[in-house]
C-alpha cells in the first residue's frame, strides 16, 4: 500500500488516500475506494435495497467508472423487483453517488462519482479532480507567469 493526498473538489484541502498497487492480481478486479465516502454512505440512510444495489454495482465497475448493467440483470441477481430496482437507481442518483453516463441504445449507463471511488489510472483521477477544482475556483487552466 503506498499513501498519497488527493484533492476533495468540494472543500479544496488535501486528503489521505491509499493506493493498492501489485504487479498482479491473480486475476482479481479492484478499485480504489475513498474511507470518508463510503462512511457517507453509511450514514445516509438511503435504504437496505439502494445499499445491495450500489455494492453490485461497484462489482461491475468499469475502467474511468463507467457501469452498464442491465436493471433486470441486478434484479435477477439480486433476486429483487425490477422497480425497486430501479427505485434504488434513482436514490443512487438523487444522492450523487451515481451519474448519469450516455445512454448505449435504449439502456441508461452510469459513472459511479469519483468522489466515492476509483477503477483506472490515478493520473486520470487526479487530472479529472484538478480539472474540477480549478472550474470550482475559476482558476485558470495554466498557471500565470509573472
């Protein structure tokens, strides 16, 4: 494990985060996820449904987060309704925990906020936060030479 701080585009401070990094995985799909986050989520009360929901989810994340699964491949997996489902989806949006990604024919695809985790390049993440911070401050995006 090796720490290093990441910018929190909502407040701009530093904050710890943990990088695991193995030459190999023995075939074993990972992400990086964010301790502060997932406390938020715990104390959200966003319902038991919305929470198997989410876990399944992050179990199908996808490089630069993107998630596309079928709601009736999660309810059969998660031997749920589809509405409730879906009703969960939504809960997971309305909270910020999920965006909306492009839709791929008829089906809505997803990004998790990477707020909450992380599946690629740290480089990205740490581009894509930066990026964020500097239009939250209206920074410019390269730095003024005097």
């Amino acid at each position: 494990m090796r720490p290093f701080e990441l910018i929190n585009v909502e407040t701009g401070e530093l904050v710890p985060a943990i990088s695991l990094v193995r030459r190999s995985w023995k075939g074993e799909r990972f992400f990086v996820g964010f301790q502060e986050a997932f406390a938020h989520i715990a104390k959200e009360k966003i319902g038991s449904e919305a929470k198997d929901v989410f876990l399944f989810l992050l179990s199908r994340l996808d490089f630069e987060n993107y998630i596309f699964v079928p709601q009736v491949e999660i309810a059969k997996e998660l031997d749920m309704q589809k509405p409730n489902v879906s009703r969960a989806i939504s809960v997971l949006v309305e909270r910020g925990i999920l965006l909306e990604g492009p839709k791929v024919n008829r089906s809505r695809t997803f990004r998790l906020n990477h707020t909450y985790g992380w599946k690629g390049k740290l480089g990205n993440l740490r581009a894509l936060r930066t990026k964020e911070y500097r239009e939250m401050a209206n920074l410019p995006k390269t730095p003024i030479v005097g």
